[in-house]
C-alpha cells in the first residue's frame, strides 16, 4: 500500500516533487563541485613550489569552509523542501488514514516519494557538479590562487556524498515531517489537515532559540577577539542565527511580516489588503517561502559588506584572488538558495490553484487575483530582506568592530538596492508565473480537478 500512496501522491503533487527533485539536484551540484575542489587543491604529489603556494593562498582551507558551507546549505534547503512538499499532501495522508491505512504505511509512503525524487536527482548533480569543478578550478588557476602545473582531479568520493546529503537528507525530512502526522488519530488529522497545526513543536521551538541565543552569544564573544579570529568564526554566527530563523519559521517569521504586510496595507487597494490577511492568515504557508530567501540576503549582504567596508577603511578589498573565491563560493551558495527560493516559492502558489479558482468563482476579476498574489510577493521580499538585512548586521559586528573599530558595514548603494531589487523580482515571478497559469484556466474545472 505504501507504494501505492506514494504513486498517487507523485501524481497528485508533480509540482511539489519536481520541486523537491530540483533543489537535490541543485544540492547534490554544488556539493559535488566542493568535494572534488577540495580534493584538487591536495598538495600530495605537487612539487615544493606549488605546495608552498597552495598553502601560502590558504586554497585547502577555502576550499574546506565551501564544502562545509555547500553541505550546509544543500541540508538546509532540501529538508525545507522536502519538508513543504509532505506538508501540502496532509489532507491526503488524513484521509487515507480515515479508511485504514497505518502509521508505518503512511510514513514508508512519503519515503518512497523522497528516493524517488532525489536518487535521479543526486546522480545527475554528481555529474554536473565536476562540470562546474573544472570551471571552477580554471577560475582559480587564472587568478593564481593555484599553480598551472596542479591537475584536476575528478573524485568519485562526491557521489557518496551527494548521495548523503541529497537522498539521505531528503528521506529523513519526509519521514520526520510525516512523523507526527501519522500518529495523530484519523479525525484529529483531518481537522489539522483543514486548520494547519498551530504549534511549532517540542523539539524545534528550543532548539531555534538555541541557534539563535548561540548566534547572539558567539557574535558578542567574537567581538572581544583579535581581528583574524573574529573573522574565522563569523561564518558559524551566520549559520546559527540562519538555522534558527529556519526553526522558529513563523514564530520569528510572523512578526516581521505583520510588520511589513501592514505598510502594504496601507500602500495598496483591496488587492493589497486580502494579500496582507493572506500572510497574516497562514504564517506557516509563508515562513517556507521566507527562509531560502533570508539565505540569499543573509549570505549576500555579509560577504559582499565585509569586502565593500575593508574597501572604505584600507583602499583595498584584499588579495584579488581571495576576493575572487569570496565571491564565487558566495554567487554559488546566493544562486543555489535563489533558484531554491524561487522552487518553494512556485510549489506553494501551485498549490494554492484551488483557492485562487474559487475567487475567480465568485467574481474576482483575473487583475485582481494577479494584484493580490504580486502584493503577496512584496511582502515575502520584504519580510525576507528585513530578517536577512538582521542576520547580516548582527553577523558582521563583531568582524568589523575589531578590525576597524565600528559595527556599522559601509555599503554603496548600488549593493543594497540591487539585492533588494533581485529579491523582489525572484518573489514576483516565482509567484506571478504560476498563479498566471491557473488564471488560464477554467476556475470551475480548477476546483473540481483540486476537490
């Protein structure tokens, strides 16, 4: 019978599982491109000379903190994944625990989706990801971070890496989303199914504040250090304070989007104002939207402002070649949780189609359900960039209040306002092109294929 559901449900749900399959597989990309760069940049076999020069450019530890940060990433933005396409079939699963289906069923059904939706994905990423290595690898020697005499070694060690992160991962977060679910008595689901589950539970609520209290409590450790340590550990604050964001999702996500859905209200019509009871309405729908694109911003504004401010303070950035592994590990993780982003973000308003039908049913106009959704989307980014425009300040205080004496980053305008602008256009049209798609249709062939 497991087997069964999980046919069904890949029927049912193809958006959210081709959703699923694309973020592994964009995951099981960039982690197979950092395995086998750190296995190039071994100096085992090279010559004193390129040895000295790997190890002068610190190329294996840059090379060690992408991997670390790649897988990290990729776990982060799978479970996310995974965990939103099990969600969007609850109703599913109450009911076919109505007619007698057990937990065991249930939980080997969602299973079974995430193996098929992340072996393909992880086999076809391993490929591409040494690809994107020799790329990567070219870019480095350019820049003469690495001696053109050091080859490129293609490593079949990331194939059971990728298969780790991706498939593992990804089955782990569908069983452990499905977990509570299943055991809940059929009725009890149906009504969680309808109403959402309100809580956040045991587990998740302590440990978000944790990664948050750890994230504040390292940035003000930090702070009290020397310059060069300072710098080390503030890519842990970041992933503390991002990991708990992720784990407090609407608890931490809801306020802030109160807060920004209510200067929506006030800017728009009735199209802004059932797009600001919309958010406010379903914390949980928007928080999943939320998250991959506080990455983006946290990521992105905390490497580029420590660069721009050393710019400012010293006349220069720091060795190009560095600079240029800063920011090509950052285009990397910033584009990976993007396209993530945008995948959560057109999984969730997909699977909406059936409410957006029925206000085309009762005399919703086709511009006013695309204004609703495009105001939706403003508050997404907004909610997005207040949370991850935090994490980065909080992240970036204590690197630069010792080497420069000040908290505050020094930013050019142009940065600022081109990630806001990027932010913003990934949200509308993550959200503008499918809800285009359902407008094209039938509202009331809409409803009864989704009753």
């Amino acid at each position: 019978m497991g087997t069964g559901l999980a046919r069904a449900a890949l029927h049912a749900h193809r958006p959210a599982f081709i959703g699923t399959a694309v973020a592994a597989l964009f995951a099981a990309t960039v982690v197979s491109a950092s395995t086998m760069m750190l296995r190039t940049t071994r100096t085992d076999g090279l010559s004193g000379r390129a040895r000295a020069q790997l190890t002068e450019n610190g190329v294996g530890d840059m090379a060690t903190v992408l991997l670390i940060g790649s897988i990290y990433m990729s776990t982060f933005v799978v479970v996310s994944t995974m965990g939103t396409a099990v969600v969007q079939q609850h109703r599913e699963l109450a009911l076919v625990r109505s007619i007698g289906a057990r937990p065991r069923q249930v939980r080997r059904a969602v299973a079974v989706q995430a193996l098929a939706a992340s072996i393909p994905a992880a086999l076809v990423g391993f490929a591409l990801g040494g690809v994107l290595a020799r790329v990567w690898f070219r870019g480095m020697i350019t820049h003469g971070l690495v001696p053109a005499e050091v080859p490129f070694r293609f490593s079949w060690l990331a194939l059971p890496v990728c298969l780790g992160v991706a498939v593992v991962t990804s089955t782990l977060a569908a069983v452990l989303s499905a977990l509570r679910f299943s055991l809940l008595r059929p009725a009890r689901a149906l009504d969680e199914a309808a109403a959402g589950r309100r809580g956040l539970g045991l587990l998740r609520a302590p440990l978000g504040v944790l990664a948050v209290a750890g994230g504040v409590f390292l940035s003000v450790l930090l702070s009290r250090q020397p310059a060069d340590e300072a710098n080390e550990g503030a890519f842990l604050v970041l992933i503390l304070f991002c990991v708990g964001a992720g784990l407090l999702g609407p608890r931490l996500i809801g306020p802030a989007a109160w807060l920004v859905s209510a200067a929506v209200g006030r800017l728009g019509g009735s199209a802004a104002r059932l797009a600001m009871l919309n958010v406010r309405s379903q914390p949980r729908r928007f928080s999943a939207a939320v998250v991959p694109l506080l990455l983006v911003v946290g990521f992105g504004l905390t490497k580029i402002a420590v660069h721009t401010t050393a710019q400012h303070h010293t006349g220069s950035a720091g060795s190009t070649g560095e600079v240029w592994m800063d920011y090509m590990g950052t285009s990397l993780y910033a584009g990976f949780a993007a396209i993530a982003s945008a995948n959560t973000l057109a999984m969730i308003s997909f699977e909406r189609r059936r409410d957006l039908a029925l206000l085309r049913v009762v005399g919703s106009q086709r511009r006013q359900v695309r204004a609703m959704a495009a105001w939706e989307a403003v508050v997404v980014a907004g909610t997005a960039l207040l949370i991850g425009g935090a994490i980065a300040l909080a992240t970036l205080a204590p690197m630069l209040s010792t080497a420069f004496g000040s908290a505050v980053p020094y930013l050019p305008w142009a940065v600022p306002t081109g990630i806001a602008t990027g932010t913003l256009l990934l949200a509308l049209g993550a959200t503008g092109l499918p809800v285009m798609a359902v407008l094209r249709r039938r509202a009331i062939t809409v409803v009864n294929a989704t009753t």
